[in-house]
C-alpha cells in the first residue's frame, strides 16, 4: 500500500496541485511558482520510483 502512494504522490503534485497555483510571486530563480513546482517533481519523481523499486527488491 506503501509503494503505491509513493508512486500516486508526483501523479498527484504534476497533475492536479498546478490547478490550484495562481500568480507570479514569490519567484525562486527566476521561475514563477508554477514552474518551480514542476521542476520540482520533475526531479523528485525519480526518488520516489527508486524508493518504490528498492521496497519491491526486499
């Protein structure tokens, strides 16, 4: 049950949370919320995946 919301998680954050991000403050980097969520998850996802596959070894 674990494993599976761990792989819903970035589902979740890419697909439905950006729906709910509105305007252009505060920027990190120069990049408005809504891009520096993806980029987020973007490099996240990965985390999570190998934590899933790393459960599914044991």
């Amino acid at each position: 049950m674990f494993r599976v919301a761990l792989i819903a998680i970035p589902l979740v954050a890419l697909l439905i949370v950006p729906a709910f991000i509105t305007g252009t403050q505060p920027r990190a980097f120069g990049l408005p919320p809504i891009m520096w969520w993806i980029l987020l998850w973007v490099l996240l996802t990965p985390v999570c995946l190998l934590t899933v596959e790393r459960m599914r070894e044991e």
